[in-house]
C-alpha cells in the first residue's frame, strides 16, 4: 500500500509542476525517483540509470526518426508556403463568414498531411486572426476551433494519419497506421460534426452576448491582412502533391511493399529478436516520410540552398517534442517496475476483464490525463499493459486493429486537461487564458472524444 501511496503522490506532484509549466525532462525522473524513494525498495541511483534512463533511450530508439521526419516534413510545408496555399484555398472554398467551419477544415488538412500539431498552430493563427475580424467573431473561440482540428479526430481517429498517436499502437497490436479504418472514419465524423455543432452554437451565443472581434484585448495584433501574408506561395496541386505522395506511399508500403518483405533475418539477437509484422507500420510510415520529403525537395529545387537550413531548423524542432515524450515514458517504465504497479495494473486489468476495450480506454485515458501527454500516457500504458490487451483481445476475438483504434482514440481524451503542454502552448500563441478559451478546448478535445470513444467501443460490443 506504500507503493501506491508513492505512486499516487509523484503523480500528483508530476501533474502540479506540469500545469505550472515546468520542463516534463526536468520533473519526470524527480517525480519517478520519489515514488521509488517512498516505497523503499529499489536503489535510487540503480533505478535511475538502469531503468528510467535505459527506457528513455528505447522510445527514442523506436519513435525518433518517426519524429525527426515529422518535425522536418512539417517544417517545409510552412517554409515552402504549402501549408499557407492550401489554407487559402479552404478559405476561398468555405468562405470567410464561415470563420469556424474555415479554420477547422485547414487545420485537419494540414494536421492528417502530418504537419506537426504545433508547426499548425503557428502557420494558420495569422489566418485565425483575419478570419474571425471578418466575421466578427471574438477571438477566445480561436483556440477551440484550432484544437478540433488540430488535437482530436485527425490525430487519433482518421486511418492513415501520420500523427504519433496513430503509430504508437503499431507494435504492440502489429497493425499499421490504417487499422480499422471504418470504425476511425466513423469516429472522425462524430468528433467533427459534435464539435462543429459546440463551435457553432458557442459563436453564436458570442454574437447574442454582443461580443465581436474588438470586444476582447490581448490577442496581439487586432489585423492581419490575409493579403498581406506571404504572395510567393505554391498552387494547389503544387502544395497538395507532398501530402498525396506521403498518403499514397505510406498506403503501399504498409499494404504491400514492406509485408512482402523476406525479414527473416529480425529473430537475430543482433536485430532485436522480433518479426516483421511489430515493424511494418513503422518502417512503412518512415519510408512514406522520406518519400514525401524527396517529393518536395525536388518541387522546390530552385530553393535548395534555403531549404538546407530549413531542414536544419525542423530536425531541431524534433528534439524537444522526442524527449519530453521519452521522458514521461521513462517515468512511466519506473512506476511500472515498482511492487506499487502492481496493485494499479490489477485495478485497470481488473475493470471488466471480459472487456478488454473498455479497460484499454480507461488505462490510456487516465494515464495521458495523469501525465498531460497523449503519446507518454499512451506509451506507458501500452508498455506495461500491451501485451495483456493483445493476448486478452485475441483470446476473446477482438481484432488487434480494433484494439489499435480504441487505444488511439482514448489517449486523445484526458490528455489535455489544463496542464498538457499543447494547450498551454496553443493560448499563449492566440494570446488567450485558461479562464478565456479552456472550456472550449475541454468540451472539443475531452468530453467529446472521451464520448466517442464509448460509443465506437459499444458498437464493437
């Protein structure tokens, strides 16, 4: 019972230090040792190094190039004006008074291109800003309308995205990054239209208040000209042929090129004694990246020399994200290994044993709640708790892929929570409170996935 207590409280204090913005790769192993400290069964040093630090390192042996490639990919679409040419074109096609519906539809096409979450929140708020001055709307909505588009269906739900909350299941369940495709499409389309009906129903009820674009103070600059934004960009057919490569290749690599592959060779101590069909996904999904990169290399080769540094800039960018996923996985790891766990993955095993689904959401869920990170509540659930999820679902004939959707869908839930990293982030880009544009977020990226969630694992039922 120690253990637990242990457990609980660095939980707590991890959550206190996250929402106060403090760096998850400081307060992870801090938080992690204390549990280990208040249990008194491990050595802290030993704990440490052998088992924080080396579980650390294993997710960036498995997720970083998958980083990396995202966070470069992401980075050339904004630089090349890919991102800003597709946005136009929504805004040109939905029109301007429809701010909302706008604003969502371009952060979806660019977040399921794999653009990075927050490479998105920076490319389409100038264009936010512009939006909602023209429809009079006041700017706390911006931040919700971002999140629908951006934190929810398009990275979770919708087969194919190349969001690292899409792949992470891969291994585990050895499907790859269309598992259950149906089900995501039907998932996406319940996130989309309830979240549009709150949107819509919040603009409107700004508008009955008396509330407009000029009503509200610190959103930065009060215009931004659309026109004023960058002139020299690609057409459409120019800035959507990275996104079709990356979505084509990543379909036949992962459906017919790399599962054709003789890999015999992977049972070798040397490779990590596995098989292909826990690296499929991952593989394919790295060779789509390079593929699409390649692709816009070569559209934009008269900007090479600028493009050099611009890949320079990306790889970077992939640093910070990697670590601070890595580090709560190695948070994750030394809780795991503590006599405490045990009792814990009992609890969560032990809801509705005969329904491994719904103790698989409920898991991923409070675990991304705990930890403010989709992908490190995610990662940590499904390392300690995968592999019963997969041999429970097979021995009750639920299919791995089902089981990949769901874990996806439910990491996207209690992840953000007023502490996680992405929202702090998104209201300070849009100049925004908590008190402001939380509720909002909350109703689009928590109460309505969490929803949808249960209504995909009863009609699996």
């Amino acid at each position: 019972m120690t253990g637990v207590i242990g457990i609980l409280a660095s939980l707590l204090l991890l959550m206190l230090l996250a929402y106060r913005n403090h760096s998850v790769i400081v307060i992870a192993p801090v938080c992690a040792l204390l549990a280990v400290a208040v249990e008194g069964e491990l050595p802290l040093m030993a704990t440490y190094t052998q088992i924080f630090m080396d579980s650390l390192g294993k997710f960036i042996i498995r997720y970083f190039p998958l980083f990396l490639l995202g966070a470069i990919f992401g980075k050339l679409m904004e630089e090349t004006g890919s991102a800003a040419s597709i946005a136009h074109w929504i805004v040109r096609w939905v029109g301007a008074s429809r701010a909302i519906l706008a604003l969502v539809l371009t952060c979806t096409v660019l977040t399921y291109g794999g653009v990075s979450l927050f490479v998105v929140v920076f490319t389409v708020f100038p264009l936010a800003l512009e939006l909602f001055r023209q429809a009079n709307l006041p700017t706390r909505l911006i931040p919700g309308s971002i999140a629908l588009g951006s934190f929810t269906y398009t990275m979770t739900a919708l087969p194919g995205s190349v969001q690292i909350q899409n792949l992470i299941p891969m291994p585990f369940f050895k499907t790859t990054s269309y598992a259950a495709p149906v089900m995501g499409l039907i998932s996406a389309g319940i996130m989309f239209g309830l979240g549009m009906i709150w949107l819509t129903f919040r603009g409107r009820q700004a508008t009955r208040w008396g509330e407009g674009f000029h009503s509200q103070t610190g959103h930065g600059s009060a215009h931004v000209d659309i026109q004023s934004l960058p002139v020299r960009i690609p057409s459409l057919l120019v800035a959507l042929s990275p996104l079709i490569c990356l979505f084509v290749l990543n379909f036949i690599c992962s459906q017919i090129v790399v599962p054709g592959w003789q890999a015999d060779y992977l049972t070798q101590k040397r490779f990590g004694e596995t098989d292909l069909k826990k690296l499929q996904g991952v593989w394919s999904t790295i060779l789509a990246m390079v593929g699409a990169i390649v692709c816009l290399l070569v559209i934009h080769w008269r900007r090479a020399s600028d493009l050099t540094e611009v890949i320079s800039k990306g790889a970077q960018s992939s640093l910070l994200p990697v670590f601070n996923a890595a580090s709560e996985f190695g948070y994750g790891s030394t809780v795991a290994a503590l006599g405490g766990f045990s009792y814990v993955k009992q609890w969560m095993v032990g809801i509705a044993p005969s329904r491994p689904l719904i103790s698989e959401a409920i898991s991923v869920n409070v675990l991304a709640g705990i930890t403010g990170s989709a992908s490190g509540g995610l990662s940590i659930a499904l390392e300690a708790l995968g592999q019963t999820y997969y041999e429970r679902g097979l021995a009750l004939g639920v299919d791995p892929e089902l089981m990949h959707r769901v874990a996806s869908l439910s990491c996207g839930g209690l992840d953000t929570l007023p502490h996680n990293g992405a929202v702090i982030t998104l209201l300070l880009i849009c100049g925004q409170t908590h008190k402001q544009s939380y509720w909002d977020i909350a109703m689009v990226s928590v109460v309505i996935p969490i929803f949808t969630t249960a209504v995909v694992i009863l009609s699996a039922s």
